[in-house]
C-alpha cells in the first residue's frame, strides 16, 4: 500500500449521516438477514446432519470441508465478476445461490448425499455475500465507509447471534425439520431487500 494512506475520519455528524441513509440501513439490514438465515442451521450443522442422517464424524467432517471450499470458491468467483457485473448483480447471484443452498437443505434434510449438496451450493454465497455487501456500502456512500464496513461487521455478530438463538430455540424443541425452512424464510427477505436496493439508473441533466 502507497504511504500516508489514512482513513476518513468518525464523528457524530458521520453517525448521523449513516443514519439519514435509507440504502445504508437496507444494506446493514440485508447483512443480518443473511446471517441470521444461516446460523440458524449452521450453528447445529453437526449435530441435525447427525439426528437427521446418522452421519457419524468422518461424514460430518467432509460436509463442514465442503462447506470451507465452495466458500473460498464463492469469494474467488466473486471477485472476478464483480468488476463486469457490478456490486449490484453479483450481490444478487449470491444472494440466490445461498438461497438455493439453504432451501435445498430445508428440502433435502433427511438424506446425506442431498444435504451435502446443498451445503456446496449454500458455500459458495456464504462468505462472497458479505464481501459483496461490504463493496455495495463504500459505493453507496464512499465517504461513510469507514463507518458502514464497521457497522456492517457489527450487525454481521448480531445477525449471529439472532440465528443462533431462534436455532436453539427450535433444536431443543426437536424441531429439526423446521429450523431449514426458518432459515429459508430469513434469506427471502434479505434477498427482498436486495432487489429493493437495485440501483437507480442514471437520469441524463436536461440540455
């Protein structure tokens, strides 16, 4: 990195700036629905492929390996549309993929090899999301980021927290079946926002 790099200063008049941004707050809101989605399942991943299958450690392992893989593929996919694509559309193809990963899980749950397949397509939007919506904040407001990449990483805890909790919830209810299509229901309304917050085409000045 060149020298002398320094970050746009923080004060209460950027909060506020934050705060009076509507696409900001969808954006920030898109994050935890993500989130919030996936650490419903994720967090008991384990143990329901256990309850759900009877998948013993080695078969868990390789699902949590793919899991890992497909993520990092998902990041390096993304990086090389995102350009061509724009922030946007590939917010939007990532947003679907993990969609379609957790409703596939919701759907397949019961059966190893469908589940497992799931959990490939799931990976590859989980972490290339988060980048996208972390791109999608600097565009929106470049001279709020260093704000919104914070705040983004903050509502990306809550996120957890919040899919975590309605997880264990469900779990010690035994309500195995149910948390997939929980999860499911939490990245439809992220994937709502996301359409919500498709960019305005320019409108050309009057002549």
């Amino acid at each position: 990195l060149p020298g002398g790099l320094k970050g746009t200063p923080v004060d209460l008049k950027t909060w506020s700036a934050v705060r009076r941004n509507r696409t900001i707050r969808l954006l920030l809101a898109i994050t935890m629905l993500q989130m919030s989605g996936q650490f419903v399942v994720f967090t008991f991943m384990g143990p329901l492929l256990n309850k759900l299958t009877g998948a013993g450690p080695d078969a868990i392992g390789l699902v949590f390996a793919l899991y890992g893989v497909c993520g990092f593929l998902g990041v390096v996919i993304a990086t090389r549309i995102v350009d061509t694509s724009g922030p946007y559309r590939t917010s939007l193809l990532f947003t679907c993929l993990l969609l379609a990963g957790i409703t596939g899980w919701a759907l397949g749950a019961g059966t190893l090899a469908l589940m497992a397949g799931a959990v490939a397509i799931w990976g590859l939007g989980f972490a290339s999301t988060n980048s996208m919506q972390q791109v999608r904040l600097v565009s929106a407001a470049p001279s709020l980021a260093s704000a919104t990449v914070a705040l983004n990483t903050s509502v990306l805890y809550i996120g957890q927290a919040v899919g975590s909790a309605v997880g264990g919830l469900l779990f010690a209810r035994e309500l195995l079946h149910t948390l997939g299509f929980v999860a499911v229901g939490f990245v439809v309304v992220a994937l709502i926002l996301v359409v919500l917050t498709r960019p305005r085409p320019a409108t050309a000045a009057p002549a």
